[in-house]
C-alpha cells in the first residue's frame, strides 16, 4: 500500500516521468484556495477556519469557508455579466470536458490579439489555453495589474471560428478595470465558457484532453473549479 501511495503522489506530482512508459500525463493545473489567498482586487476575501476542530474537543474537523464565486481557478458563466444569461450549474459538461489544445505566446505580448492567435493551428480545435508570461507569476501572493490579457478581437477571432472554451492563467482574462468588458461580453455573448485562473506553468504546449468542472453552484454567475489536462 506505501508503494501504491507512492507511486500516486509521483503521478500526481511529477507526470512527465511517467509520459514516456504508455501512461498519460495528468497536470492539475488548479490553484490552491487557501485563507488569505489571491484575489481580484474588489472581490470577497478568502477566509477559511477551524468551525469544529478535534484539538478543542469536537469530534471531527469542520471548516468554515468563505469567498467569492470568482476565487482562483474558475468559471464564469453568461450570467456573470448578462442578468438573463444562465448559470454556472447548467453549463454544458460535454464543453467542460474533451479535447483542447494548450497554446503559448511571448512574455513581450501584453494583450493576446488575433494577430498572436493566428500563429497558432487552431483549425478543429473548440477548446484553448493560453499560456503568457503571467504563468510565472500567478502564485505570487501580490496582484500584478499589469498581467496579460484577451484583446477583444482576440475574443472575436476566437468566437468566429468556432471556439467554446477559453481558458487563461491570471484571475481575469480581461484587460484590469478595462471599463468596457468587451472581452467577457463577446465570448460569454457567444456561449464561450471562460476559464480564468490555470496554472500553464508545466504543461508543454500541445494537444491535450481537459477536465474542469466548477462546482455546481444553482444560478450563480461562477464558480471555483477543478481543472486538469490529460496527454
């Protein structure tokens, strides 16, 4: 049983090791929620503590959480800025689940246009990640204003050809305090499930099956989730 557990932490841990014997790599590539966490400037802070705790008599370890529907890694649904769109619990899990395909840009690019998604072969593809230079910075512990973000007519090229999901490694995918959201209203206008908050740190760019699922939260506007990349 110590080896099993072993051998499931490396998996876990280390997947490149193990791509190269016939079995898939797995990345979590969520972010931790922890008590005093990263947050959007303006959104609810994270608070987690002790309800009932084992060492002051109780009978088990509760915890109490508190934080917003748009804490680390998560989705945003068309109700987070349409009143009539739906939400975070009826998104369609055959989106949230399948192929995608995990696509890099420069550290110089500051906003992701359709002249930077045009590099890439996205032909066939419905899913994305976009890896920038916000990967190495998206567990710091201070808010970086200046992250890398969705240009709107990256958001319009990528809702003209097809794309469903849209996934990126800082906690919005729009431009800090744009003002305008246009980059939000275009795709989640179009039915484009945004993820925001993926940690693209380890995976190589390349083809992948993904796996995020929010957790199913009636008629909010998003969610925290769990999201993996299977190849």
């Amino acid at each position: 049983m110590k080896r099993a557990g072993e051998l499931q932490w490396l998996v876990a841990n280390s997947p490149w090791i193990f791509a190269g014997f016939g079995m898939p790599a797995i990345y979590d590539i969520s972010l931790p929620v922890h008590n005093g966490g990263l947050t959007y400037p303006g959104n609810p802070p994270i608070e987690i503590e002790l309800q009932q705790s084992i060492a002051k008599g109780a009978g088990a370890n509760v915890s109490a959480l508190r934080f917003g529907s748009h804490t680390g890694t998560h989705v945003d649904a068309p109700k987070h800025f349409f009143d009539d769109g739906i939400g975070v619990d009826v998104l369609p899990l055959d989106v949230l689940m399948g192929p995608a395909v995990l696509v890099a840009v420069a550290d110089d690019v500051m906003a992701v246009g359709e002249a930077e998604l045009r590099m890439h072969e996205l032909t066939g593809h419905t899913r994305i990640l976009i890896r920038t230079r916000n990967s190495r910075f998206i567990r710091e512990p201070d808010f970086h204003r200046d992250y890398t973000y969705l240009a709107p007519d990256g958001a319009e090229y990528l809702a003209a050809i097809g794309m469903k999901l849209v996934a990126v490694d800082y906690l919005s995918i729009e431009q800090f305090h744009s003002g305008h959201h246009r980059t939000h209203r275009t795709l989640l206008g179009n039915g484009i499930i945004i993820v925001e908050g993926v940690d693209l740190s380890a995976p190589p760019m390349g083809p992948y099956e993904l796996r995020v699922l929010p957790l199913r939260l009636a008629g909010l506007d998003g969610a925290p989730a769990r999201a993996v990349l299977i190849g």
